[in-house]
C-alpha cells in the first residue's frame, strides 16, 4: 500500500518518491531499492489503439499504411492519447481495419500486400 508520495520531484532525475507498506513479508525487496512503475491515470474501455511503430508523420500530420482489398494506401489518421507502445486513433480507422505494422520507405501507394497469419509459439 501507498503509505506517503513526496510531492516535489527531482528536477534532473525526473522522478518521485512514493513510500511503500507492506501487509506482509515481501521477499527479494530491501530498503532503499528503487523501481519504475507506469501511473495508469486514465483509460478508455473501447478505444482504438494501434503500435506507435505502425505511424508514420508526413508534414506534421500522423499516418498509417492500411491494406485495403490487397492493396496499401496512405490513410490520415487524428491521434489521441498515447503511452510507451500504443497511440489511440481518434480518425481515419475503425475497428478490424488492417494496417502494416513497421513501415517502412519501400512501402507506397498501391503497393500490393499479403497478410501473412501470426506464428504460432
């Protein structure tokens, strides 16, 4: 349980102390150990999200490449909110839209594609 939050942070270092109780024993963990954590301060249940890998910016405007019936074109996208791996698309997809996942200066308008199914692990 969050027992104290420090509410300056540290202007180089960029980061916050926030002290820890614990109900029970925790092994592995010492006095003074330091962690990163993502604060998870807000999320939208149904937004569409895609790999931050999968835009591109053209002119300041944010891009996909979304494959429609076989073929890439270059689809604007709005954005919305974003964190380390995904971006929220507020425009220009919907839900089940196909979009190339790393693209890259090979890739053009009109471009034939095939979708190739996800390896099994």
């Amino acid at each position: 349980m969050v027992s104290r939050i420090v509410p300056q942070t540290d202007k180089i270092t960029k980061t916050s102390k926030i002290y820890l109780t614990f109900d029970k024993p925790v092994q592995n963990i010492q006095a003074g150990m330091t962690a990163t954590a993502n604060i998870i301060y807000n999320t939208k249940p149904h937004a569409l999200l895609v790999r931050k890998s999968s835009v591109f910016e053209e002119n300041h405007q944010s891009y996909v490449w979304k494959i429609d019936n076989g073929r890439l074109k270059k689809q604007l996208i709005r954005q919305g909110a974003s964190d380390m791996t995904f971006i929220e698309v507020l425009q220009g997809l919907k839900k089940g839209d196909k979009i190339a996942l790393v693209p890259d200066k090979s890739l053009h308008e009109g471009l034939d594609v095939k979708i190739i199914a996800p390896r099994k692990s």
